[in-house]
C-alpha cells in the first residue's frame, strides 16, 4: 500500500511538472520592439503577426515599384497583428475581432519643423477637423463617397513623457459602410523630434466595448526605450 501511494505521489509531481513545462512553453504575450529598437510593446499571443506592408502602401498612396515606396520603406518601420480566425490586413478597418498596427516614421527636415500634436493626432486616420473637412471634400472631388464617416470623439489625452518626448492617446468611432468601428490612437514623439511612433487598435464598437481591458492593456504597454548612449 504504501508503495502505491509513493507511486501515486511520484505519477502527480510528475504530471504537475509536465503541465508547467507546457505553460512554460505557451506564452501569453508576443514581444515586439522596432527595427531601431527604440519603441516597444506586447499583444496576446493568441494575434497572429501579418506583413504590413499592404497597409503601407494603402495608407501613402505609393505605387510599390515608385522611388517614393523606396525612400519610404527605407524610413518607416511597421506590423500588424489580427486576432481573427481568418487574419488580413484589410481587418484594420473593419472586423469583429481586435486589429492592431503598429509603425515608426523617422522624420524628414521638412516634417520635424511641422509636426505638432495635431499632426500626431491626424498621423493615420483624419481625426482633427480641419482634416476631417479635407478628406471629405478631397474624396467629392474625386467622384468618390467618402470611406470614413459620421466621426464621434470618444475620449483625447495629451501625453506627457520622460526626457522630453510627448503624444497624444485619442478614442473614436468612424462608421465605416453599415458597422461602426472604433480606433484606439496612440502617437508619441520622441524627445529629438527624430520619430514618430504610432499604434493603432480597432475593431467594431460592440467588441471594443466587450474587450475594453483588453485593448488597454495593448495600449499601455507601447512605450519608448532608451537605448544606451
């Protein structure tokens, strides 16, 4: 009897052990950091990473095989992740489930003498008015309806950093054909006026609202590094 129960003991610790081992090997988080190393954050593990450069292209306007696509790849770092069973890069603006994207932009000359907190506000989507109206009246005459529309602020926090660097963290829905999806804007200047750092989150309103610690959760956790030097 005694035996057995040795055995019984012995056949727990190991089993205890091989579930931690396999936990071990599960983790909860992908890590992610810039090809400069400079910006950080985590998404769950359950995102699957896609290649973002579709999205480049989308959001500049660039021909891919143009010199401008060039000097932009050569300039601007991004990803993307997407917690749909069926994951693209369309999902960034529209999907039922949580899409995040994330890009840094080394400035030029012309754009470190311009940017400023509306400029990171208006960094990847027409948030602020004035570019609100202009998208608008850009896409009427180009014979096109608007994609974006009947925008609603949500919430806007101006960021105040270490060593300098600033930001801004802006919430908002956009209705985008028949849903109505909300993005969760982070964008933070670092303290040389060198970088832009942007995430963006978003999914429909009903799932942001379901997910809201969630998506905070990815929100906070993008900061800037300070690299050694």
């Amino acid at each position: 009897m005694v035996s057995l129960v040795r055995t019984a003991r012995v056949l727990t610790a190991l089993i205890v052990a091989a579930l931690a081992l396999s936990a071990c090997g599960q983790p909860e988080f992908t890590y992610v950091r810039d090809r400069g190393g400079t910006t950080y954050f985590k998404v769950p593990a359950t995102f699957t990473q896609l290649d973002a450069y579709p999205i480049e292209l989308y959001l500049s306007g660039d021909h891919p095989n143009s010199q401008a696509a060039l000097l932009r790849a050569q300039r601007v770092w991004s990803t993307a992740f997407d917690r749909s069973a069926d994951p693209s890069v369309e999902h960034l603006l529209g999907s039922a489930e949580p899409f995040v994207y994330a890009t840094v932009h080394q400035l030029t000359a012309e754009q470190r003498d311009t940017v400023s907190l509306n400029g990171l506000r208006d960094f990847v989507l027409p948030v602020t008015e004035q570019v609100r109206l202009r998208y608008v009246r850009q896409a009427l005459e180009a014979n096109q309806l608007p994609l974006f529309n009947r925008f609603e602020p949500l919430s806007d926090e101006v960021l105040t950093l270490d060593g300098g660097a600033r930001g801004v963290h802006v919430r908002f829905n956009y209705q985008i054909g028949a849903e109505v999806q909300t993005f969760d804007h982070t964008a933070i200047l670092d303290e040389r006026g060198a970088t832009v750092s942007v995430m963006l989150i978003g999914c429909r309103s009903a799932c942001f609202r379901a997910r809201a610690a969630e998506f905070d959760q990815i929100a906070s956790s993008f900061k800037l590094l300070r690299l050694p030097g």
